[in-house]
C-alpha cells in the first residue's frame, strides 16, 4: 500500500481559504470563517508566506453578503455594517 503525500503547497491552502472566506455556503458561518482566518494566517506566517490581506467588497461576493469593506469617505461609512471575515489574502 503506498503512502498518502505528507506535504501540501501553502499556495492552494490560501487559495482554498479565500474561497472558504467569500462563500455563502451553509455551514460557513462567520464563526467558520474565523476559524479559517486563524488557521491560513498562522500557516501563511509560520512559513514566511503572509503578504497581508484585503476586504472583499460587496461587488466580490454573492448576492445578499455582508461586506468586509463598503464604498466611502470615512471610516464609519466603509465600515459600517460589514464582516470582518470578509477577506481576501495575497
């Protein structure tokens, strides 16, 4: 019986949290989504991975989600109403 892989690229575990932190499937809860945050950051820093993070904007996500980040002067108008877990990491 030949062994599984014991290695994974830190690049597809980024990509697949990003896509975990945009979805609206059932069971990605926010409390999901930071989970996902906590566990991609840790990895992305640990392996000198972490170039830092942008909120998604409601025209990044599906319909009817609550952004990370709205269109706005101040601070209180962009993040007025959001999710913080509404994020994308480079």
């Amino acid at each position: 019986m030949s062994k599984g892989r014991k290695t994974f690229e830190v690049e597809k575990i980024r990509e697949i949290a990003n896509g975990f932190l945009k979805s609206e499937w059932s069971g990605h809860t926010k409390e999901f989504r930071e989970g996902v945050m906590a566990m991609v950051e840790n990895i992305l820093m640990e392996s000198n991975n972490y170039h830092g993070f942008t909120y998604l904007e409601e025209r990044e996500l599906p319909d009817l989600s609550t952004p990370g980040i709205r269109s706005g002067e101040t601070y209180e108008e962009k993040f007025s109403n959001t999710d913080h877990t509404r994020v994308y990491y480079f």
